[in-house]
C-alpha cells in the first residue's frame, strides 16, 4: 500500500507541480447504518484523529463529505470558510457542530446540505469519506414526520453512484436480519460488488454470546463477508482516549476471546483499512488504462501545436521577422479564398460569408433594393397625367407629348441612386467581416493585427469613396441621355398599341409568369383550420396559389392579386411567435380569404420577408401608404380621368417609360457589381498582396508590432506545462500498471435472505457438499458443539474393502464387528 501512494502522489505531483489540474477519479467511501452504530468513529479511525461530534441520539444531522489529501502538513479547511486553515481538530469538531446547527437548529433537526471538509495529512491517501446521518424512525424535536424516507433519500443520494463504496454498520448487540444498513445496500447494489459488512460493538454482548457465525460469513452471508471492529465507548471518548490505545485494545480484545482469536487476523479496524485500500488499487487499476489513452490522445494534439514553441525564444528578432512574414502570407492565401470561393480552413458552415455573401448581394439584394423602390401605380399615372396637362399648358393637346416621358423617367433613374449606393455599403460591411476574420490567425501579435487590420481597412475606405463616384457617375450617364433607339426599347408606334389594346380589353396584359416560389406560414388560421403550418407558395404576375408540399399535386387555394395590398403586422408583447408576419388585404374592405379580411403570412427571417415583400412588387402589390394628397388634387384627378384623350396618352407614356426603365436596370444591375469588383474587391486583393509589407514596415518599429501578448504568452506556458505533465504521466501510468496486482472479486452468495428475511435467523445455512445418496439419521446438534459432524454423520456408506466379501454392500447398524458405527457412537471432536 505504501508503494501505490508513492506511485499515486507521483501521478498528482507531476501534474500540481506544473500547475496543470489532474483529478483521479477515485472511490467515495459512505457509512450506511443505524442511529448510534459507530459510523463515525469507522471514519476516524481511517483518519487516526479525533474529530467528528460524538453524543447520544442523533448526532450527524448533516451529511460530512470529507476529502483526504497527502500533503506535507496536517490541517482541515471547510468549504463555507475559504482561506482559513485548522490545524485543531478540536476546532474543526466545534466547527462542524456550529455549522449544523447553524443550517439545521440546535433542535435534532436534519438537512441534506453537506459540510464539505478537506484535511491534509502525511498519513493519508486521496479519498472521500461521507459520514451519513444514522436511520430513525421516529421523528423528535424540530425533525419532520417523514424523518425515516428523507434520511433514506439522502443516503441513496450518495450510495446509487458506482464509485461509492458501502460499508454497511450494524451493531452486533442487534438482530442482523432487520438491518436496514443491509437492505438499503442491496437495493442499490444487488450484486455486492460495492458492500461490505461492518459488525461494531463486538465487546458489548451479552457474556456467553458472541457473533461468530456472522463473521465466518455463515449467518445471512455477503459476498464481500463481514468484518468486526470494537470502537471506544463513550467513556474511553469522553476520557479522551487515544485512538491509537484504542487500536492496540481492539487487538488485544480479539486476540484474547475464544470465539474469534482463530480469525483475529481478519478482523479489526487495520483490516478493513487494508480491504479499503486493495479495493482502492483495483479502482486505480481500472481507471488507468482510461487516463492512459485520454493523455496519450491529449499529447498527441500537444504535439503538433508545442513544436513551433519548443525552440522559442521571445528575444530573437529573426524568428519574429520569418513570423510576421509567415502570417502576412497566409493573411494574402485567406482573404484569396475565402473571396474567390476555392476553400480553406476558415470556410463558415454556419451562415454565407465572403465572396459567396457579396455574390447574393450582387444578385439578390441589389435587384431586390431597386423593385422596392418602385412606385405606386395610381401614383406614378397622377404624376404623368400632370406632366402631360402642363407641357400642354393653355393649349390643348392632340398628340402625347414626348417631354412628359423624359420628364418621368429621369425622375425614375435618379431613384436608382439609393440602392446602388447601399449595395456598395453593404459589399465594403462584408469585406471587413472577411478582414478580421482572416487576421484572426494574427491573435497572438495583437498589435501586428490592430495594425494590418487599420492599413487594409483605410485602403477599402479610400476604394469606397471612389467606387461610389464611379457608380453615381453611371447613373448620371443615364440621365444624360435617352437612348429611344435602342433595341429593346418598345416605342411609341408599340405603345400607343399597347395602349388600345389595354382599352377594348379593360386590363394590361403581363403575362400570368411565374415569380417566385418558396415555403411560408399562413399566421391568422388556426391550426383546427391548416393553419399555423408551412404551405408551398407559388406568386405569379395575376395571383399566389398554395398547396400542401413542393410537388405542388394538392392545391389548397389560389388568390387573385388584383386589387390587393401589402402591409407590415408588428407581434403584440405577449406573442409567442418570432416569426416575421406581413399580410395582404383590399382597401376596400371587402373579404381577401374566405371569411378573413386580411391574409397573413409569416417567415423565418426578416431577410426572407422583405425578399417576398420585392416579388409582391413585381407583381404589383404595393405596400399600403398613407393618403396625404389635396381636396384639389384629388379633384383634379377626378377631372382627369373623365378625359378619355388625357387617359390614353397617359396609358401611352406609362408604357414607354416601363420598356425604358426595364432597359435602364437591367443596364444598372449589370454594371454596379463589376463597377464593385474592380474599384474595391480586386483591387484590396492586389492591395494586400502587393503592398501590405511595405505598408507595415513603414508603420512603426516591427519589434515593438510583434510583441507577444500576454494571453498568447501564458497559453504558451500553458501548453507546455500540459505537454510535460503529459510525459511525465505516461511514464508514472506505466509503473503503475506493473506495481499493483489486482485481486479477484468474491463468488456471488446467495443473499435473496433480504427481501424475504429468514424464519429461524440463528440457523446456520447448510454445508456446501449438501446430502448425497439416502438421507440418513440426522446429526445430535448436542455433539460437536459448532463443529461440523463427521463424514459418517451423512448417512453415506463406508467405502469398500477389496480384501473383504461382500464389501459391495454397506453394513448395518447391528452387523459384525469392525462394522460402521452409528452416529450417536462418533466421538466429538476436540
């Protein structure tokens, strides 16, 4: 045993010393028993000190774990007073008494909250002892009526776990068949892997008794068997006898009485702390090989990051040049990548990132910014119709004049500038999310990457103002000019058709395309209704159908657009939900969705909203927006529309101005992302690759730049530290492994004696051989005393002697001479 705490206080040194945190998974040892069956003194004498309060009744009214730690010095601390160290175990016993009382009263209360005491002491290996509150069953003072079930959920709290050892006390001046410490141990440990049976109070017998077939393992038998200890009594306690004195009188007192002097080495307080410590070793035995294989996968991750760190050397300013050159090149191979899409290590699973969020912002976003900020219908006719009625002036006009055209679409263009403008704020946000995300790996050098960081993101800013000129300048071109020859421009022979047509037929013809398509919610249906659960959704230019999944086989409704609008719902502060809801509904009142005025739907996210919210415009559903026109505008609109000329050359000039502007788009969302690529993404690329170092080193002092932080400085030590420790542990772990020898566990017994208890519990179980044969005259129990009978007594016949006739048969009692005799003729034994 002194050997394994050598090799164990080894294993802990080598981690403690390096200041690395190593925890052996290591037994609790919990004392199950009866009121005032000597649990405590158990524990202390596996301490050798006298320490735990003693008295009548109950007396452990809390639950004291208590951890032993090899240690140079001997002192306690309590977990509830931090810092302060007892080097009296008088004041530690005063201590906990104090801290009982202060939890429970001072009235034989109980409480489940444990007092946690450490003590370190040379003289002890690292294990966890608990000291449980005796059973009862009858509640006195402050205790409560269900004093018995709350005591016994309170030790199972502590015994269900498969490291807790059990050492089930009972006194041996009580019946052993109503143990409550053995039946509460088998309930949780039906194999007996984990109990042991402790027999207290051997010495307090009444004379001419003794407990022999108990500890001989005859009597209700474990599979561990039982062990007899002989604490000191309350006057030795209160005479404040040495535990040590008591030690060598429990020796004496087994050595001494007849009953147990041929087993005396098996009994007593030191060998039940030596059956403790080999249960020990097997435990350690069994975690080792674990420990072994998590610190050999722990190095081997180790190994890989200490090697750049073996040969460090903070001072030398060689190694910090080929590092920071080293990082700014893998900075150059990140942001590369992590733009252009080919992969690295740093590839986002999470969300879209890099180049492929600044490809949706090309693709999506802008195209998204520009349909949305188009205008209402009823308004932009308003507007043309004005434009139209004062080119005329006083006159009146006979043919649609050409200037209300160019009037309205320069008004058009000039909205582009907004969307465009956010698309390049949204690609520079982007690319400085890319910028610290690849001088991540610069974490250990926090001013090299506060400085790389600073240099790249200036340079963007600079790109940034002259990209938006750039653009800017693309609208303006626009504006310039109006290109009424181009090939896709319809123009006004076509429009003007258009327009007749629209009029013998009451309603543009769009086309019934497709728009889009996608999952959503339908929010103010109730789930008895098919509501509140995902529906596939299809938008075309004339209606919105939905139907049960993506194979679009089950249609549930379609709804007609026309006439509809959008507007925004906000969720109310008891709302559950955290989806985002918009609905579309007529602003004439009339019902949108069976008996529903309104027909809400709802998305994940707010980016998939306003993404349908871009598709309803395109369709033409237009949000909602508040009435804030004149008495005489409206009447002037009211004028307008009796005029049946004015309302052609409006349909007319509508027309042409939404074949320009769709030329104009798609002209714009063209060239805004390569406008975009080339001024700010291409050329950081060609920033970073190029002129990044020169940059740094006209920064500063590059010594200075490439000082270690603080943090990256202790994870160095750190690591290190753990990458010793690790050695040193595998090396110790391998001497552990060829110094202790394990035991083998004990047969199983038949023990089913708990739950159906014993008729006659001073019968003694029968003899392994059992009867063979016929069964014969039973043996005179007056005879032998506790020895068992000789083989005659059996009932089985004497061998044959080859020599003799008739030896095949077995002699009766009154046959010849030399004959078997009968039982009562057996001499006793001595």
């Amino acid at each position: 045993m002194d050997n394994l705490i050598t090799i164990v206080n080894k294993l802990q040194d080598a981690f403690t010393s390096l200041g690395v945190h190593m925890q052996l998974d290591l037994p609790q040892i919990a004392v199950v028993g009866g009121q005032s069956a000597g649990k405590s003194s158990v524990l202390e004498n596996f301490v050798g000190k006298d320490f735990l309060p003693r008295g009548s009744g109950i007396v452990t009214r809390r639950p004291l774990i208590l951890q032993l730690i090899n240690g140079v010095t001997e002192y306690g601390e309590f977990l509830h007073i931090k810092g302060k160290k007892f080097s009296s175990f008088d004041e530690i016993r005063k201590e906990i008494e104090d801290e009982t009382d202060r939890v429970t009263g001072s009235n034989k209360g109980i409480s489940n909250i444990p007092i946690n005491l450490r003590v370190y002491s040379p003289h002890v290996l690292n294990l966890t002892l608990i000291d449980l509150p005796g059973l009862t069953k009858v509640a006195i003072g402050d205790q409560p009526v269900d004093i018995e079930q709350q005591i016994k959920q309170m030790i199972f709290q502590f015994i269900r776990k498969e490291t807790c050892l059990i050492l089930a006390v009972t006194p041996a001046n009580t019946d052993l068949a109503n143990s409550d410490a053995l039946k509460l141990a088998k309930e949780v440990d039906p194999q007996g892997v984990r109990t042991i049976g402790v027999i207290t109070k051997l010495d307090l017998m009444d004379e001419g008794t003794d407990a022999r077939d108990i500890l001989e393992n005859k009597l209700l038998p474990l599979r561990r068997g039982y062990i007899g200890v002989v604490n000191r009594s309350q006057k030795d306690i209160e005479g404040r006898k040495d535990i040590h004195q008591a030690l060598a009188a429990e020796r004496k007192f087994f050595l001494s009485h007849p009953s147990y002097r041929h087993m005396a080495d098996r009994l007593g307080t030191p060998y039940l702390q030596r059956v403790l410590n080999q249960q020990l070793t097997n435990h350690i035995r069994d975690t080792l090989p674990g420990l072994r294989d998590k610190l050999q996968k722990q190095m081997l991750t180790l190994e890989k990051e200490v090697e750049e760190f073996k040969h460090f050397q903070p001072g030398d300013a060689s190694i910090k040049t080929k590092a920071m050159l080293q990082m700014i090149q893998q900075l150059q191979s990140d942001f590369e990548r992590t733009i252009e899409g080919s992969g690295s290590a740093l590839v986002n699973t999470n969300e879209l990132s890099g180049g492929a969020k600044i490809n949706r912002i090309f693709h999506e976003r802008l195209r998204f910014e520009i349909v949305k900020m188009a205008c209402d219908e009823k308004e932009l006719r308003r507007e043309i119709s004005f434009a139209i009625r004062n080119i005329h002036g006083i006159r009146v006009g006979l043919f649609t004049p050409d200037m209300a055209f160019e009037a309205i679409v320069k008004r058009q263009i000039a909205l582009l500038k907004e969307p465009v403008i956010k698309c390049v704020d949204l690609v520079v946000q982007e690319l400085s999310v890319v910028v610290r995300m690849c001088t991540a790996k610069m974490s250990r050098y926090p001013r090299l990457r506060e400085e790389t960081e600073r240099i790249i993101t200036t340079h963007v800013r600079q790109r940034e103002h002259s990209c938006k000129e750039q653009i800017l300048l693309l609208i303006d071109f626009e504006l310039a000019y109006m290109n009424t020859n181009h090939e896709d421009f319809i123009g006004f022979a076509n429009a003007q058709n258009k327009s007749e047509n629209a009029n013998k037929t009451g309603t543009r013809q769009l086309g019934n395309q497709v728009i889009r398509k996608g999952h959503m919610v339908i929010q103010n249906l109730g789930i008895m209704k098919g509501g509140s659960r995902p529906y596939w959704f299809v938008l075309t230019s004339e209606s919105i159908s939905w139907y049960k999944d993506e194979d679009e086989k089950e249609k549930k409704f379609m709804l007609p657009l026309d006439g509809l609008k959008l507007r925004d719902i906000e969720q109310g502060f008891m709302s559950m939900s955290r989806r985002v809801t918009f609905a579309l509904f007529s602003p004439d009142g009339r019902n949108v969705y069976k008996d529903y005025k309104q027909l809400e739907l709802s998305c994940e996210t707010v980016e998939d909203v306003e993404s349908w919210k871009a598709s309803f415009l395109r369709a033409g559903v237009y949000p909602e927006k508040q009435e804030t026109q004149e008495n005489g505008d409206e009447s002037a609109s009211e004028e307008s529309s009796t005029d049946p000329q004015l309302e052609r050359q409006v349909e007319t000039i509508r027309n042409l101005v939404d074949s320009y502007m769709k030329i104009v788009t798609k002209t714009t969302r063209d060239m805004v992302p390569k406008a975009i690529m080339m001024l700010i993404i291409n050329n950081a690329k060609d920033f970073i690759n190029g002129e990044l170092l020169a940059h740094l080193y006209a920064s500063g002092d590059q010594s200075q730049m490439m000082e270690e932080s603080a943090e990256s400085a202790t994870r160095r030590e750190e690591m290190l530290r753990m990458y010793r420790a690790c050695k040193d542990a595998l090396q110790i772990i391998g001497d552990v492994s060829m110094a202790t020898v394990s035991s083998p566990l004990p047969p199983p017994v038949k023990n089913d004696w708990l739950p159906s208890g014993l008729d006659n519990p001073r019968l003694s179980p029968p003899s392994p051989g059992g009867v063979r044969g016929k069964p014969g005259p039973p043996p005179q129990s007056s005879l032998g005393g506790r020895n068992p009978p000789l083989p005659p007594a059996t009932g089985r016949p004497a061998p044959a002697i080859p020599n003799r006739p008739g030896g095949g048969a077995p002699p009766l009692p009154g046959g010849r001479p030399g004959g078997a005799l009968p039982p009562p003729m057996l001499p006793s034994r001595r």
